[in-house]
C-alpha cells in the first residue's frame, strides 16, 4: 500500500481513533489524579463533623433528659396532697 492511499484513513477514522484514546486517558489521568483524592478528602471531612453532630447531639440528649427528670420530680412535688393537720 502506498502513503497516498492510506492518508485519507490516517487523517480521517485514524485520527479519530488517536483523538478518543488520548481524550479517553486524559479523562481516566484527570479523574484518578486529581478527582478522587479531593472526593476522599471531601468524604473524610463530611464523616467527621458528623461524628462531631453526634457527640454534641448526645450531650444534648441527656442535658434535656436531666431537665426533664427534674421536672417531673417538681411537679410531684407540687401535687403532693398537702398534709391535713387535726383540729384539735
């Protein structure tokens, strides 16, 4: 075969080819390189400030616990049948 009857091939479907395989692993080199380091970052900081919600979110919880015992001891207290004292 000679160059002149392959040209149109190599500068046509031959250079399409050339141009997805190289956009294909500049794609494939963006995403393992730069976009998956930063969505692992991004991940481990999301999942730690959820820890943080949940241990603020705890101490809360038994905060309103405590207060809630409290009032109910109070209003026992307060309808407590006053003691009757004898006439006497």
């Amino acid at each position: 075969m000679e160059l002149s009857t392959l040209a149109p091939y190599l500068a046509g479907p031959g250079s399409a080819v050339l141009v997805c395989l190289l956009i294909g692993w500049g794609g494939y080199s963006l995403i393992s390189d730069k976009i998956l380091p930063l969505l692992e970052t991004a991940v481990s900081r999301h999942l730690d400030q959820i820890d943080r919600m949940m241990e603020t979110h705890s101490a809360e919880h038994r905060a309103i616990l405590t207060a809630c015992e409290t009032i109910t001891d109070e209003l026992r207290r307060d309808r407590a049948p006053a003691p009757r004292v004898a006439n006497g």
